[in-house]
C-alpha cells in the first residue's frame, strides 16, 4: 500500500497586529480583499469594519491582531459615503453591471 502526501507546504500563520486602510477596488468583496491581505501578511486573526459592496471602491479598514477589538467600535460608528448617481436608466439586474433596459427624462431636482 502507498500512502500519498500533500506537497502543499502549511502557511505558517504569525501574530500581525495593526490596522491596514485598504483602497477597495471595483469588483472585489471587502471580504474577499481582506483574505487577500490576511493570505500577504500571513496573519492569524483578521477583520473589517464594514462591507463595500463589490462594486463600490473606497478605503476599507482592515484589523488584525488585537486591532479586531476596535472593529466593532468602528461598526457601530456613523460613517459618510459618497456616491455618483445616473438618475433615469434601467437595467437587467437593477445596478451598474447590467444591460441598460429603459431610459427615461429626469425632471430637474431642486
């Protein structure tokens, strides 16, 4: 009988404490990006401190180590968006991503 090993080495994971102010980029989960930085830093404990959408950019603080405490601070914090808006389009899947549908006039807004 022959046994079969894995040549996939363990990720040696280490103590990273600190928090990482992350520019999203378009198209990535906040936590898809914050496995991506876990993965680079080989940390063993990680958080964010709110979701952007996959298709909102921006910065998105990361915790990790004994920062993760804070996270919840940061949560249950009041945060400011900005956003850019195109008023009067439809599209297939109700955002950015799909085909556009419908266009109608936008009344001025005052």
């Amino acid at each position: 009988m022959t046994q079969t090993s894995s040549h996939r080495q363990k990720i040696q994971r280490r103590p990273v404490h600190g928090v990482l102010l992350l520019d999203k980029p378009l198209g990535l989960s906040s936590n898809q990006a914050l496995q991506k930085a876990k993965w680079l830093l080989r940390a063993d404990k990680a958080g964010h401190t709110g979701t952007l959408d996959p298709l909102a950019t921006g910065v998105l603080p990361l915790c990790f180590g004994a920062a993760t405490k804070f996270s919840q601070i940061q949560l249950d914090a009041d945060k400011t968006y900005e956003a850019t808006l195109l008023l009067g389009q439809k599209t297939t899947t109700g955002d950015a991503e799909g085909d556009v549908i419908e266009t109608r006039p936008v009344p001025a807004i005052t």
